[in-house]
C-alpha cells in the first residue's frame, strides 16, 4: 500500500512539472526585425514587403501556436532607402 502511495505522488508530481513546464505562461516571444525601405524611391515595393511580413507573422502566431509554442514579435524600422541609415 505504501509503495502504491509513493508511486502515486511521484506520478502526481511528474505531471504537475510535466504541465508547469509546457504551460503557455513560461512561453517567451521570438522577436525578429525587419529593416524596410517604408519611404523613399523604393517605398511601393517597401510597402508590400512589411505588409507580407505582417501577414505572415500573424498567421504564424495564431493559426500555428508560434514557434515550438512562442510567439513571434516583428519590428519593422524604415530606413528610407538611404543606406547611412540602414546601417545605423
């Protein structure tokens, strides 16, 4: 009986760290950036760009979960078709 005892609180225990750790709360988000001509000479295709970027990042985070259960951050910086700046 006692042995049944211990086995049963080690399972208890093993599922309760099993879900502690799988658990959506300790999930960190995978942030990614994005340098894009927003403005400028270059800025049409710029646009199209970042808003596939968007799309994209979007449905990675809601219709598949994220990455391994992490979601995904993007930041997107205009560089404005200057290359001093992009380099910044």
């Amino acid at each position: 009986m006692r042995k049944l005892s211990i086995s049963a609180m080690t399972l208890i225990f093993a599922m309760a760290l099993i879900f502690w750790c799988v658990s959506p709360v300790h999930a960190k988000a995978i942030k990614v950036g994005a340098v894009i001509n927003l403005t400028g000479p270059a800025s049409t295709w710029g646009q199209f760009h970042a808003k596939g970027m968007k799309d994209y990042m979007m449905y990675i985070n809601e219709a598949k979960g994220g990455v391994a259960g992490n979601k995904i951050e993007l930041t997107i910086v205009d560089h404005g078709y200057k290359v001093p700046e992009a380099i910044k």
